[in-house]
C-alpha cells in the first residue's frame, strides 16, 4: 500500500514535476531543453509519460508562438473548458484574449443553418478576429478540418495547436494540420483534449512570463 505524503500545498506542483523529472530520467527519455516545459506540463496534467513520445513540434514553433503572444495575440479554443483553464490574466499582460465561440448564438444559428457542427462553424468566426491568433484545440477534429479548409483559401492563423481526443477523424485532422505551413505543436494519435490543450498554452505563458 501506498503510503500519504505530507505535502505543503505550495510545494505539490513542484514536487510533481520533480517525480515526473525522475521517472523520465529511469525510463532514459531525455527531452529537448526548449519543449521540456510542455511536456512536462502536459504529463502533469494527464500523469501520461506517452504524450513525452507522441507530442511533435513543428520547427521554431515555440518561438513563433511566444513571439506572438509577446506582441499581444489572442488565443481561440474549441471548448469552454479550455477556456476556463487557459490563464487569461497572464496572457493579458502581454495585450492578449483568450476566445471561444461554441456558445456563441451567432455560431449556434449557422452551424443548425448549414448543417454544420458548431466547431467548423466557431473557426469561421475565429477567423474575422482582426489580430494574429493562436488555434489551441482540444476537442474537435472538425474544428481542425475546418482551418485547413480556410487555410487554402488564403487565412494564416499564427500557430495551431491540434490536440483533439477520440475516434472518429481525430487522427486524419491531425495530419491534415501537419501537412500544412502553419506552425503546429500536434499528438499524434487519438489522446488530447481540451486540458491538454490548456496545459500547452500555460506552459508557454508561464514560461514567457518567467522571462519578465
């Protein structure tokens, strides 16, 4: 049986991260100093060591997006749960909103209209923000698809941050934004979600705002 630590609450996250640290060590996986802090975020948010395998990065992906973020790019996501877990007022200091629209009755009208889910529907919309913007998804490979679509036909969203989970299309979405000249941090394979794609986003505002 295992047995209860005494931990400070103040001290929980740090020692996570150090056990994490640990058992990366003991399975000899060695990350790469610029993606450790999202993965390692990651892992600790799902305590799955497989996302340190199947997460890819796309070349200079990380700078592009916090360069973005420095001069003040908003954040779309395609659930209210990521929404909630993004740090908004972190990444309000640099001049930048956090967005979803699956609520949006606008949104909700079109996607009925057009036969559409909400999610393709809610990247339409995204697309009109008049700022660069940063795609984090975390639910929906429709949502994914979706940008690829207006990806072609001329929009260039900053980055894209593909973590959707599930069956149906999640894998073939995920590829898709690979192909792409979009910047992507993407899973590979069927695991993500919505905190998953939190985490990424607040691994690289925690990160910037350490640089402060």
């Amino acid at each position: 049986m295992n047995t209860i630590e005494h931990v400070l609450p103040a001290d929980i996250e740090k020692t996570s991260f150090a056990i994490i640290k640990k058992e990366l060590e003991d399975k000899k996986i060695l990350l790469d100093e610029e993606k450790a802090p999202v993965i390692l975020r990651v892992i600790h948010t799902t305590a799955d060591f497989e996302f340190a395998k199947t997460l890819r990065f796309s070349k200079n992906v990380l700078s592009v997006i916090k360069n973005a973020i420095q001069n003040g790019a908003d954040i779309v996501t395609d659930t209210n749960m990521a929404l909630a877990g993004i740090n908004k007022k972190t990444l309000a200091s640099f001049g930048g909103t956090v967005h979803c629209f699956m609520a949006d009755e606008e949104v909700a009208k079109r996607a009925k209209e057009q036969d559409q889910t909400r999610a393709a529907v809610s990247m339409r919309k995204a697309a009109e923000i008049q700022k660069p913007v940063i795609f984090a998804i975390g639910n929906a490979p429709t949502a994914l698809i979706e940008l690829c679509s207006l990806i072609k036909a001329g929009f260039a969203p900053v980055a894209i941050i593909g973590v959707p989970v599930g069956f149906v299309n999640v894998v073939a979405a995920k590829e898709m934004i690979m192909e792409t000249a979009v910047p992507y941090i993407v899973n590979e394979g069927r695991k993500g979600g919505s905190t998953v794609a939190a985490a990424i986003c607040n691994a690289i505002l925690y990160d910037l705002a350490k640089r402060e």
